[in-house]
C-alpha cells in the first residue's frame, strides 16, 4: 500500500535527478562545438 508508493515517488526522484545532469551534461557538449563556430564567424 503506502510504503510501495512512497518507493516509487522515491524512484521518480532519482530518475529526475539523472535526467536532469544528463540535460547538463549535453549542454555542456553544445556549448564545446558552438565555442568553435562562433571562432569561424570571427574568422572569415
């Protein structure tokens, strides 16, 4: 009853907090190839 549901809402926390650093995580990747084309454009 109430403890498998608290479980899941547990469940549900830790799934947010990975999804939330792997969104971190590929950000951080954008801004790595956006720093390079920003150069070119200064470039050319």
């Amino acid at each position: 009853g109430c403890n498998s549901r608290h479980s899941d809402y547990v469940f549900f926390l830790q799934l947010k907090k990975v999804i939330e650093e792997e969104e971190k995580e590929l950000l951080e990747r954008e801004k790595i190839w956006e720093t390079p084309a920003i150069f070119r454009r200064k470039n050319t």
